[in-house]
C-alpha cells in the first residue's frame, strides 16, 4: 500500500475544531500513515501563536521572572483541546514539567519546541496512533548543522516499528542531548524528512490556503492559484519571499523524487498545488509561474578596470564576505563591474570592515554601498520557451514609472531577477501581474 505523509501547521490545529477537521482528513484515507504537526496556531486575529508564548516564557525565565501566570495561559490552551474534544487523559504531568524546565533555563530552543511536543502528543491519542519524539529520529551536527544521513537511517528505522505514528516537526536532538530547532516554519523540513525516510508516494502539506498563488495576495488582489509547480520553480519563489513551504521543506522530497500537495484543511476538497520534479507542459495564458519580491537588501557595487582579466578578482571579494559571515543574495556582473546583493540586516555591522577588506584585497577602482534594494523575481518555466517575455516584464515596470536598478538572468532561463527601490516594489508586482494575468 502506498503510503502519504500528512503536515498540518499551526493555523489547522489551532482549536479542538480544527483537531476534528484533521481527524477527518487523516481518517478518510487510510494511506495517510504518518502524520507531522505544528504548535496551535491563532484562533483569531488578536490570538497569539503558542510558540510565540513560548518564546516569551523563555525571555521571562531567562530575566529571571516567574513564568508561573503566563505559562497557565499556554497550558489552558491545551486543556481545552483535550476537554473540548472529550478526552478523558491527564496532561497535567506533561505541562509542570515543561514550565518547569523553562523556568530552570533549560534552553530557547527547547522552550520553542514544546508546542509541537505537546500539539502531538494530543493528536496521537485522539487519532490512536503511535507517537514519535522528534528528539529520537532527527539529528543535528555539533556545528549546529542538520544531519540527513543519520536522520534518514533512524527515521527509516523508527518508523517501520510504527504502522501509524504522529511526530512533532520543527525540531531535533544536539550531540549533547540538547533541543535544537530548525528555522520558524521547520515543520515543513520534519514532514519532507518523513516523507523521504518513508519513501512516501506523496507528502501532503496542510495549511489554511488551498495550494500556492501566483503573487502575495496581500500585494495582488485575488491572485491566481498555480496548480503545478516545478521543485526549483518553488525554491525560487520561496527564496524570494513565498511563504506557503519552507524553501529548505523541498531538498529531502527532491533528492526522492517524492511530490507534494499543498492543501488547505478548511477546504479538503480543493485540489491545491502539486509542487513536481519535472512538468513540461506550462500555461500558455501567462507563461510565467509565479511572482514574489524581497526587501532589506543591500548591493556593493565594485568597479575595475580589466576586471574581467584579473584571475581571482571574485574569489578576494567573496572572501571577505565570507571572512565577515556575510552570505550575498546576487552577483550581477559586468565586464569592469562586479555587483554583490547582500542582506542590509547583516552588512550594516559589519559594512566599514567588508567595504575595507575588498578595497585592501581586491583594490578596485571604486566601491559604493547602497541600501534601499528590492529584488523581484518573475519565474516560470515556460518562459524559455515563450519568446519576448523579457521585454514584457522591462515594459510592464518602464509603464509603471519606475526605474530599474538591477537586472540577472540566470542561465536556465527559469527566473528573470528584477532591482529595484523598495518603495517601489508592491507597484513593479502589480504591474508585472497585470502583464500576464489577463
């Protein structure tokens, strides 16, 4: 029997209501064997995320305050999942001791796990299913990095003991025995774990919209649905500010040829989006995928003459990003010009020291920083395909009033990367859109 791996995040296990809607999804179809969670979301708008709680029960303890009042507000959220859906089990056990191992400074990161801990526990006793800890089956390296091949073998292990099992996402286990969390939304990466340890026919991912949308609703109104994406067309769109899946949630199913569905648990019915290996049709309507942007960046902009001649000249300047920790985003370039987009987060401390380096090592004719920047990223893979859709992106922006400050193209043809002011970035997505949204 095939087997799918299930995801609900936060917004879908929110309330004991939404526990029985993902009763239903899981019970309706027996394949869907091994079940991931997320903490309890918000249940309204002025609703506060279980993590967030946590976190700042962590804070609390951390400045020595008594977390005792605070944290019975978090634990009363769970006594009435449990009372709500009937369940006659005790967690009272379960919840001293979290409180208590915060308050006794037990670790951040710990602290931030809890809420899938515990959202998991509940789930595998409503579902009378098995439950795994996380801590026993994903593994990070001493360096704080995440080690699959380990993860994989325990997890494959782990799960063939279990015919159905519920597993908290978002974290793993140290070397030491110490919680280590991945990034917020990293319960994605624990189902892509799952489902690749499993070898799933599908990894369902459940959250409160019914797949992915060509552009951030919040920028575009009403946007179209996409109903198949490629892997890379997603880890572009991701990178760039989409934020249905955890761009890191797509390396595991890829490297397993494994696709996933994203769903929306308010709408079982909807087919959402199937994000692919490979598909070779495209939409011939709009020709592009998707459009997302990103704020907060910075470009470093290097000039010199026969650049293009001078054998190193890239490698001295990416090593002093990298002797500074400094990760770049782009490197648009020139014959004589070299241009490095960098998060303005993590170039601002450092930015005297890197300008310094580069001038010291690489000796360029000038060197300017600039804060400001905005990168749009047009994807599709069709694009290769459809001739002039460069020149409509360009024209779309011109019209629009806005100047462009940066264009790259990567070699494959899937995404045209876009520069421009941040305050003129929700104006060049809008524009964009119009262009090939009819």
């Amino acid at each position: 029997m095939d087997i799918k791996v299930v995801k609900f995040g936060g917004s879908s296990l929110a309330d004991a209501e939404h526990f029985r809607q993902v009763a239903a999804i899981v019970r309706a179809d027996p394949t869907r064997r091994y079940v991931v969670v997320s903490a309890p979301g918000k249940r309204h708008a002025q609703d506060t995320k279980v993590t967030d709680m946590l976190y700042h029960c962590y804070e609390m303890a951390h400045n020595r305050e008594d977390i005792t009042a605070y944290f019975r507000q978090i634990a009363d959220r769970y006594q009435a999942i449990i009372r709500e859906l009937g369940m006659s089990f005790d967690m009272s056990g379960e919840l001293d001791y979290v409180r208590d191992s915060i308050q006794h400074h037990t670790g951040r990161d710990f602290a931030a796990s809890r809420g899938e801990y515990l959202n998991a526990i509940i789930l595998a006793k409503y579902l009378g299913f098995d439950f795994i800890d996380a801590e026993s089956v994903i593994f990070f390296k001493d360096n704080g990095l995440f080690d699959d091949e380990k993860t994989n073998e325990m997890m494959r292990e782990e799960l063939k003991k279990h015919t159905r099992a519920v597993i908290p996402g978002f974290y793993g286990v140290m070397p030491n025995g110490t919680i280590k969390t991945f990034s917020r939304g990293g319960s994605d990466i624990t189902g892509s774990i799952v489902a690749r340890a499993c070898e799933a026919a599908l990894y369902e991912n459940w959250t409160d919209v019914s797949g992915c949308l060509m552009a951030d609703p919040r920028i575009v109104p009403d946007p179209r649905p996409i109903r198949t994406v490629t892997y890379r067309e997603l880890r572009e769109l991701s990178y760039m500010g989409a934020t249905v899946l955890h761009e890191d949630a797509i390396f595991p199913v890829r490297f397993a040829g494994i696709p996933i569905n994203i769903r929306n648990t308010n709408d079982p019915e909807a087919p959402g989006t199937m994000i692919v290996a490979n598909a070779p049709d495209y939409d011939s309507d709009t020709v592009i995928t998707g459009i997302a942007g990103k704020k907060g960046l910075s470009v470093i902009a290097i000039e010199k003459d026969m650049m293009n001649a001078e054998i190193g000249f890239g490698r001295k300047v990416l090593d002093v990003l990298e002797d500074n920790e400094i990760s770049f985003e782009h490197l648009p370039s020139g014959v004589d010009t070299m241009s490095v987009v960098v998060s303005t987060r993590s170039l601002e401390p450092r930015r005297e020291r890197v300008i310094a380096g580069i001038n010291r090592r690489a000796r360029p004719d000038s060197i300017v920083s600039e804060d400001g920047l905005a990168l749009l990223a047009v994807v599709g893979r069709g694009m290769v395909k459809a001739k002039g859709t460069a020149a409509r992106i360009f024209s779309a922006i011109s019209e629009a009033g806005i100047n462009i400050r940066m264009i790259d193209q990567g070699s494959s043809e899937l995404s045209i990367i876009v520069g421009v002011d941040e305050k003129d970035l929700e104006k060049a997505l809008r524009a964009i859109y119009s262009e090939f949204v009819h």
